[in-house]
C-alpha cells in the first residue's frame, strides 16, 4: 500500500482591521512632507515577498467552506474565553506587544465600555519574580489571606519533599523600620521648633540692643508667626509684642512724600527713613495678623490680649483707630478674660491721659456710645462701668471768667503811656530797638513757649475735650434711664437678654451719683423725673404722691433703692440751684422696707439707703420720722442678723436726732403718746406721714433684747434705756453700712449659744439636758417651737392679708357711697 496521504493544514490569516472609507482618512501635510523626503524608508514596500502571500492566500482559498466557518468559529470562542466581563484583549494586529523582563509577551487590555473602546483606560500589566500576581485570564492581586494559604500550601509541599523553603515572610503588623521613621520624623519635628524657638530668642535680643542695624529681623519674626505649629505661632506674637513694645515711639511715623523722596539726603536721613518705612510695614502686617487670628478660637485670647498692650502702651501711635475699634467690639464678649481684658485696657486710657492728651478718651467715650444705641442697651455692665475712671474738673462746668489786670499792672501801663482797655499796644521807644536784637528774643521766646507745649496740654484743649466727653457720657446715661423706663410701661415689654432684664441700669446709675455735680441744670428736672417713675410710680398732676393707675414696675427691689439714692445724690450735690419735693422718694423707700427679702436683694444697697435717706438727712418731720422708727422696729424681727442690725442703727439715729419721736419708749395706758394727728396706728399704710405711729409703742425692743444673736441684743436693750429725762445730744456712731458688712463677716463665723444648763446633777436629782458626742447640747426642737410661738409673731400671707385689706376698703367705700345716694334720694322725694 502506498504511502497515506497528509491531511494539509490550514492557518488561518490575521483578521483585517476594520475597513474605513477613504473620505475619513485625512493625510496631514506634514505626514506627506516626511515621507517624501524619507523616500527610502518606504522601500521595504517594494521588497515584499508577493508570492508567498498570494500562496497562502491561494491555499485558504482552496479548503472547503464548511472547514472555514468551523476554524473560524473555533477562533471567535477562544476569543470569548480569553476575556472577561470587564476586559478585552486587544487584537495583535491593533496593537503592538509588550515585553516584560522575564521575556513574556503580552497584549495590553482595554475595559469595555457603551461605545466600543472610547473613554477606556488602558492597564499595563507587569509580571516580575517577586510579584504576587496571577495571570489568570487577565491581572489580579492576591489578599493577605490568599497569600496566608499559600505560604502554607508551599510549606506543606516543602516539608513531603524534603526541600528547604527560602521566601521572605510578610509582616503583617507596623514594621520596626515603620516606627522607626516615625520616631525620627517626630524627633526631626521638634528640633526644627527648638531651632525656631532659639532662632526667635536670637532674633528678638538682636532687635532690643541694636533696633536701627537689625530692622530687617522683624520680618523674619512676622514669617515665623505664620508656621504650621501653633505654639511656634503663638511664641512668635508675643516676641513681636514685647519688641514692639520697646522700639516703637510715642508719635506717629508719617512716611516721606515722593516731592521729598527725590530729594537729596544724607546718609543718616537715608537710614532713618529706611528704619520707619520697615517698622510701619512690619507694624501693619502684624496687625492684620492679629485681626485675623482674633477670629479663630484658638488665638482670639491671645491675640486680644497683644491688642489690647499695644493700645495701651502706645496709644497715640499709628493705626490706633483700629485697635480702638477692635477692644470696643470685644468690651461686652462673654468671655470673661477677653472682656476683662479690654475693660481694663479702657479704664488705663481713661486714667492715663498723659499719653494721648486725651483725643482717644473722646474717642473711646463716643464708640461706647454708640455701642450702646446700637445693641438697644443690651450689653454686659462692665462696658459702661468703665466711665467710672474718668476724671474731670471741678470747674468745669463754671463760665470761664475773663483775665482782669491787677492795680500794679494798670499803674506801670499808665506810666509808659499805654491804655488799660489796650495792653498790647507797643509804645513808641519799643520801636527803635534794634530788629536783630528783635529776632533773637523772639526766638527765644518762642523756643520757651515750644519746650512748655511740648509737656504742658493748652487749657482750652483741655476744656473742649473733657467736655465732649461728659456730653457723650451723659448721652448714654438719659438713654439707659429712658429705655429702662419705656421698657417697664404695659405694651412694651422688654425681653430679657443674656445679660439680664436690665444690665447697664446700676452702672449708670452710679455713673450719675458721681457725676452728678457736673449735671447741667437744664436737665436736672428731667432726670429727677426718671428717677421718680424709676424708683416705683408717677406723680399726679396735684404732685400728690403716687396714682393708683401708674403701671407696674419691673425694676427689683434694689433697683428702685439705687434710684432713690439716686436722687438724693443730685440732689445735694446741687443743693443750691436745687428746689426739688423728696417726698415720693420717701414713700418708696417706705415701701420697699417691707419688699425687700434676704438673699434676692442686695442688704448692701438697704443699707446704703438707710444711711443717706435717713442717717444724712438733716431735717425730718416728725410723723415720717415715727413711721419710719416703727417700720424699721417691726423689719428687725423678721430678717437675718445683718439687715437687723443696720435697721436698728437707723433707728437709734432716728431717735438721737428727733427728741419727739422717744415718746414710742413709753408704754401708757393708751398705747403711745396721743399727740399726734392720727389717733390710730395705720401699720399698713403706704405713706408714712398718714401712718399714724405717735399711737403705738416699739414693743419690738422687748423681743430683739433676747435675740439669739448677743450684738442685737445689746443694741437692742440700749436703744431700750434711751429717755426723755435729760436731752442726749446727737453723737455719730458706726454708720448702717458699716454695721451689715461687720455683721455679716461676723454671722459667718458664729455659733449661737444653747440655752441647757451643763449636765450636772442639782440637788433635787434632776439632771440636765444630755450632751452630744462633741460636746454640744441637744437641742428639743419642740421646746424651741414653743419659745418661738410664744415670743414672736410670724406674719404669713402677707398678699393675701393686702389683697382682703383692699377688698375691705372698697366694701366701705361701696357702703358709704349707697348711703350717700338714699340721703340724696329722700331729699328728692320730700
């Protein structure tokens, strides 16, 4: 048999790219330029080998169709396979290959995407020996687990072989080298600040002892202000600040123009401009960092408090308005440092005008005005209560009297044949002085007058500007009074803000009794008039008292006190010019007695009341008087130790004083002395002159002789011993403020006294009542329930007492009017 014949093998040719229309295909000329002067490289064209070409063409040609389309299909599922959901290899005849180190060679694969193979992103893969990739179809990395399991797996394979395994084990925690450079990347970090913190220290000492040479530090200062590090920055302000602080000069800095830029100079000249230039450059830029860190929480305090020592240290310097500007919107903060801070920076400029000759007080004076309009009266007290430190002449509000000349003055005139109604008129032998002679007297004179201007303030200045300022305080202080008194009217109601119903009310009104000898007279009847309707109600149109249908007051108890103290304040500091009726003030003061209650009011601001209103007045009527002797007995019962003890020192001055009003020491038959206008005690009655108090006694001294607290109880029993028998002259003893704060620092550290007998057995065999472990008596809380009831009367419901008080009143009045109209009805009949 011959030999069998060879079954011919088919290779496929490269499939073509796909084919594109001769329209789109666009030749650029410079494409066409290179190849016509690179003509031989296209001859590789020419050397085609077309005859194999044509044979395999020939030799795919003859094979069967159905042989075809099975190699084909063939290739179309091998293509399939080879790519995934997400990639596609590329065709070799689209793209070149890739040839990695290791010799392999691969096609780079595009993602799939909606419109064939735009947008995509093309992956190189790269397969190296250590590489933990698997080619599996396309590129992918192996996790930690995977390479767990297979380490093991390689192990496992090692150990049956008997072949040792030489692979590098992964960590899968920090590595040392890790912590390593961690910890010199921290230690690198704090050796470059302790060079900066050295290099600020250099930087500053250099600026100190040689300010002129070394100018040009301050800007290495400023740039390391601005580092990363926040205590680097923070060093770096403050290093400024106490450089700044030292070199910058007492006057503003006003650079050159350019007409004397061009000008010719000195060397010397050159240098200082040269310095001024660099100091305001620095000095600005500096501060426009400081108002940008006052904004971040971090730095605001410390940049405040730079503000605020530079302000103070040179207040006439260059861009002082903004400083100014900045520690007034920060007076009210509340935080209590920063506000702290810029009150205090305020109350030095107020105190120091020495510095600024007091331009920045008016200034200062007149922000705080409008702060104050602007926020409705809305602000923390303390931006108010630095008026306080102001100081103003005592002459300041007197006319300014003209320059008279004295007898001697007129006498030499008068010789030398001038005028006394013209004292500059020059006479005739002044005129033939020699002029040479003339300038140098003049000036020297006038260098005099210069070296005098220099330290000493012109008094007209002075004057204008200390009265700017008072107008500006008083300004504030009528619109406090106003918006405090609209604010309390019905409809108009005021909402309580962070700071309270009515913060900036005390400070002003303290502000007004210290200055109020500076009050000029045309509103003097005005702010007594606030005062009144501050202090509790409005005078009717008689001047009769208070009105039923004033509205209510929202002020508390020791807010109308301050008032009426106020009030008493102007008015005897404008005794003379003065004719004012306190008697609406002595009828709250009356009232308040009985409103006031320990721990909610301040007893300082009772007693301060006491002593001005009472103590200092000189005259009193007697009926006042007597009311305000009882009220004040029957207030010692029912409050603490302190208030107790500055009424009754009011009392024994009230007594001392007015000789009448002992006859409440007298227990007759009736009651007290019958004497008086009213026959019967009133207790409740609003105004003290109706109270009717010459027909009760001070029963009240009986009780407070045993008070628990021995310093009353002595008081008390001496008030007791005053008489009628031999006129006691007047003698000032400790005043009632003084009695509170003594009595008050002293309860603190008191222990009553028990009133048990030591535990001895007596003769009888009763023994006392038992001891404590430390030594203290027991008290029987029973046995003090009945001494109290016994002793004291407790007034309790005391609104409900008024309010079936009031009802009763109106039934009379109800009564009285029905009689009156069956009287008029039968006189109508008849």
């Amino acid at each position: 048999m011959g030999k069998k014949k060879q079954k011919q093998k088919v290779v496929l040719p490269p499939e073509l790219p796909p084919d594109v229309p001769e329209d789109e295909i666009e030749v650029s000329d410079e494409d066409l330029d290179f190849v016509n002067k690179n003509q031989e490289y296209a001859g590789f064209v020419s050397k085609l080998d077309t005859q194999s070409i044509t044979r395999h063409i020939n030799r795919v040609a003859d094979v069967k169709e159905d042989a075809l389309e099975s190699l084909y299909e063939k290739r179309s599922r091998k293509k399939s396979l080879a790519t995934d959901n997400t990639q596609l290899e590329v065709d070799p005849v689209d793209a070149l290959p890739v040839k990695t180190l290791d010799g392999e060679v691969y096609y780079r694969k595009v993602s799939k995407g909606p419109n064939n193979f735009k947008n995509a992103q093309i992956e190189d893969e790269t397969v190296g020996e250590n590489d933990d990739i698997a080619h599996d179809n396309g590129v992918m990395k192996l996790t930690k687990a995977e390479k767990r399991a297979k380490l093991k797996k390689s192990r496992k394979e090692a150990k049956k072989q008997g072949t040792p395994v030489t692979e590098v084990e992964e960590v899968q925690q920090t590595s040392q080298a890790e912590v390593l450079a961690e910890v010199e990347k921290d230690l690198s970090v704090e050796e470059s600040n302790e060079k900066k913190k050295f290099r600020l220290a250099e930087l500053g000492t250099s600026m100190l002892t040689d300010p002129e040479g070394n100018i040009k530090s301050l800007k290495e200062m400023l740039q390391l202000c601005k580092d990363g590090d926040p205590a680097i920055s923070i060093l770096g302000l403050k290093s400024l600040l106490a450089v700044f602080k030292d070199i910058i000069p007492g006057n503003r800095i006003r650079l050159p123009t350019d007409k004397e830029l061009a000008m010719v100079v000195s060397k010397d000249v050159k240098k200082t401009r040269f310095y001024e230039s660099t100091l305001l450059t620095v000095y600005k830029a500096y501060l426009q960092k400081l108002m940008g860190l006052e904004k971040v929480a971090g730095f605001k305090r410390v940049a405040i408090r730079c503000i605020c020592t530079l302000l103070e240290a040179n207040p006439r310097f260059n861009f002082c308005e903004s400083l100014l500007g900045i520690v007034m919107k920060n007076i009210s903060s509340t935080d209590d440092v920063i506000r702290k801070l810029c009150c205090n920076t305020i109350k030095s400029l107020f105190t120091n005008e020495g510095k600024h000759g007091g331009e920045v007080t008016v200034e200062a004076v007149q922000l705080i005005a409008n702060l104050v309009k602007a926020h409705d009266c809305d602000l923390h007290p303390d931006s108010v209560e630095v008026f306080l430190s102001l100081s103003f002449d005592e002459d300041l509000r007197k006319p300014e009297a003209p320059k008279k000349l004295d007898n001697k003055t007129k006498k030499k005139n008068f010789k030398k044949g001038r005028r006394n109604d013209d004292p500059n008129q020059v006479p005739a032998s002044d005129k033939k002085k020699n002029k040479q002679e003339m300038m140098s007297k003049t000036r020297e004179e006038v260098k005099a007058e210069f070296m005098a201007a220099s330290f000493a303030q012109d008094a007209m200045e002075k004057r204008r500007i200390q009265s700017d300022t008072l107008s500006a305080v008083f300004q504030t202080y009528f619109r406090i009074l106003k918006h405090t008194m609209h604010s309390g009217k019905e409809g108009n109601e005021s909402i309580s803000g962070p700071f309270g119903e009515h913060p900036l009310l005390a400070p002003c009104l303290n502000g007004i009794g210290k200055f109020s000898h500076l009050i000029d007279l045309d509103f003097m009847a005005d702010l007594m008039n606030y005062l009144r309707k501050l202090a509790g109600g409005t005078s009717d149109s008689n001047g009769g008292g208070i009105t039923d249908s004033s509205p209510p007051s929202r002020l508390t108890v020791s807010e109308r006190l301050r008032c009426c103290i106020v009030a008493f304040k102007v008015m005897r500091s404008n005794l003379d010019a003065l004719n004012v009726d306190l008697q609406d003030f002595f009828i709250q003061l009356y009232n308040l007695i009985l409103e006031y209650r320990p721990g909610r009011d301040q007893g300082e601001v009772l007693a301060e009341a006491m002593k001005i209103m009472l103590c200092d007045d000189r005259q009193h009527d007697m009926q006042r008087a007597a009311a305000f002797i009882k009220r004040l007995a029957s207030f010692s019962l029912c409050f603490g130790a302190a208030e107790s003890m500055a009424a009754l020192v009011t009392l024994k001055h009230l007594l001392q004083k007015n000789v009448k009003c002992r006859d409440l020491l007298e227990n007759d038959v009736g009651g007290g002395s019958l004497s008086g206008s009213i026959a019967k005690y009133q207790p409740y009655a609003t105004d003290p002159s109706l109270s009717g108090a010459f027909a009760t006694v001070l029963w009240e001294l009986t009780l407070l002789s045993k008070h628990y607290h021995p310093t009353v109880s002595t008081i008390a029993s001496g008030i007791s011993t005053i008489t009628n028998a031999h006129d006691q002259v007047y003698r000032a003893n400790v005043s009632p403020q003084q009695a509170f704060m003594d009595m008050k620092v002293d309860q603190e550290s008191f222990v009553p006294k028990s009133g048990q007998k030591s535990n001895k057995r007596k003769k009888g065999g009763k023994t006392a009542a038992p001891e404590t472990a430390d030594g203290g008596a027991v008290v029987d809380e029973e046995a003090v329930r009945v001494k109290l009831s016994d002793h004291f009367l407790l007034v309790n419901e005391m609104e409900e007492n008024e309010r079936l008080r009031r009802e009763l009143e109106r039934t009379k009045l109800g009564l009285q009017l029905y009689k009156e109209y069956k009287k008029q009805k039968k006189q109508k009949t008849k």
